[in-house]
C-alpha cells in the first residue's frame, strides 16, 4: 500500500505542475511511513517540502497555496497529531466554498495515517473519522485495499473539493495483485463496493476493519452462514444506494469498525440504514466497535478493538448461531 500511495503522489505530480507535497519530514525522509520518499529528489523542494512541527501552520499555509491555484497534499504525521489543524480545517477549509459563494474551492488533500492494530503507544494510534465526517463541506474517505489507495488518493488529488483522506497505518504493509505500472481503475469517491456476497447478513465496514469483517465472514461460512461483506470506501459522500440494496437483501446488518461506538460512524450508518431500510430488517442493526476509552497501550489494544470473535458474537445476537 505504501508503494501505491507513493505512485499516486508521484503519478499526479507527474500530471499537474500545480500539486505540491508539504509536510513534517516529507522531504529528505520521505515520510515517516517512506509514502513520500523519492519525491523531493525527483521535484525538488519547492514541491515536496518539510515543514515546521507545527499542524496547524501546515494547513494554514496549505489554504493559502490553494486560494492561488495550486493543490496542495498535506501529510499529518499521525492521526492525533493532526488535532492541532482542526481549527483550520472546520473554520476554513470546509467553509471557503460556501463563505465565497462557489467562488473559490480549496483543493486540498489532508493525508492522515490513522487506526491502530500496529503497536504503537498514545497518540499514535487515534481513530478520529467521526470528526471529520460531522464536519460539512468535506470529503472523508478510508480506503482498505492497495488499489483503492492508489485510485482513491489520485481522485482526491483532483478534486476541488477538499478530502480528508484517512490511510490505515495497518495496511501500509498489506500487499495483493496491484501493480504500479498497471494501476486498475477502481470506483470513485462515493461509492461502496462489495467485497464478499452473502444473503444471510451483511458487515458494513471501512479501513482497517475490512480485513476482520473478511475473516469473521469466513469463520461464519465453516458455521453454515452466508455473510456478506460490504467496503464503504468513502464515509462522506455516502453511498446510500449499494449499502441499503445490501442489506434490504440480507435483512440483518452489523457495522464494524475500529473507532470508540459512542457517537461514531456506526450510529450514523445504523440511523441511515434503519431510516431506509426499516420494513426490511429482520434485526435491529448491531454495531461492533472500539471500546469507548482512550486508545490503550499496545499491550492491552487487542482487546479494544473489533475481533472477529466479537463480530461473530454480534451474528449471534442476530439469532443466527447458538451460543
């Protein structure tokens, strides 16, 4: 995943003269994950350049690159690291288009490494989504696979919108088929994909929850249960369509992921799938989450965050297996 993300900056500074990479020890490094290595050399550092360790300066210098044409990609060290910017981000990159009457969009790109599921101690393993999404006038997406990292960091890049776009620090080191000299083309922003088919239940999931969801619908099929499992790729805008057409099929729904449940993107999603779904449901829609603390120390984050264990329970309260 890391390779993709890197092919995806390079290919599109490649293509557009006016993308700039700005960031703490994007350059020299080349990120503390190695997604922006090579690109200094490559462009120079007026196009691939270290910042100052301070966030909310980044973005603040990023909103003024975008106000004069360029379209900047900025890198938040780590997903709590990026808490300093929020200001920025809710009180001027997500309202410049609406304060200037469509006048003038801010292209920009907030790279931010997120989830935990990697060891790491606090503030480095935050799963800050729901800030983001409650936030009107941005795009947040979470891509799970290579490929999707690759096609959904290159659309982000092109779109006049800004995008949130959350990189689960768990899957930099997943590999699968893609190839950097052939990226596939992979469905846009806004759109869900099913990743698994199943006609018993669905599990909505995104980020670094696919590959539990995957593995629980695996344990589930050896126990004699169909279970589909659905990526929703982007959390704002949400694809509506293919996740209710998901569930009014299976009748039974459990959204899984990473983030504390209170207040999450799972009450969101259970909300808009009951709303649209509701003489449909077999079940109330379940929800397996982190548990609502701080995240722990590494030791003790097993057992924070979704298992497939904990999902298959949640089957179990679908009265699907025996206990």
């Amino acid at each position: 995943m890391v390779t993709a993300l890197n092919s995806a900056l390079r290919d599109a500074m490649l293509e557009d003269p006016s993308v700039h990479v700005l960031g703490e020890d994007v350059g020299a490094l080349g990120g503390v994950f190695r997604v922006t290595d090579g690109l200094t050399e490559e462009f120079g550092e007026q196009r691939c350049r270290d910042t100052p360790l301070a966030e909310s300066g980044i973005l603040g210098m990023a909103v003024g690159m975008a106000m004069y044409g360029l379209r900047p990609v900025v890198e938040m060290q780590f997903d709590a690291f990026a808490y300093p910017a929020f200001e920025q981000l809710v009180s001027h990159v997500a309202k410049m288009r609406n304060r200037t009457r469509g006048t003038l969009p801010l292209p920009i790109t907030i790279r931010v490494p997120y989830g935990g599921r990697i060891g790491a101690v606090e503030h480095h393993s935050d799963s800050s989504e729901a800030y983001y999404a409650h936030t009107p006038g941005l795009h947040v997406v979470a891509p799970a696979t290579v490929a999707d990292a690759y096609g959904l960091l290159r659309e982000a890049i092109a779109s006049d919108d800004p995008v949130v776009f959350l990189e689960p620090k768990h899957g930099y080191w997943s590999r699968d088929t893609w190839h950097p000299d052939a990226p596939e083309t992979t469905p846009p922003i806004g759109t869900a994909v099913e990743r698994r088919t199943g006609h018993d239940a669905v599990l909505l999931t995104y980020g670094p929850a696919l590959g539990v969801c995957l593995e629980a619908a695996g344990a589930a099929e050896v126990l004699g249960l169909d279970v589909g499992v659905l990526d929703i790729r982007s959390l704002v805008p949400f694809d509506d369509v293919t996740v209710c057409a998901a569930v009014r099929r299976t009748g039974r729904a459990v959204v899984v992921h990473d983030a504390g449940g209170f207040g999450g993107m799972g009450a969101e999603i259970a909300a808009r799938v009951t709303e649209r779904c509701f003489h449909h449901l077999e079940a109330p829609v379940l929800r397996v989450t982190g548990l609502d603390v701080p995240c722990p120390p590494p030791l003790l984050e097993r057992h924070h965050l979704p298992t497939p264990d904990r999902v298959l329970a949640a089957l179990r309260r679908l009265q699907f297996l025996e206990d």
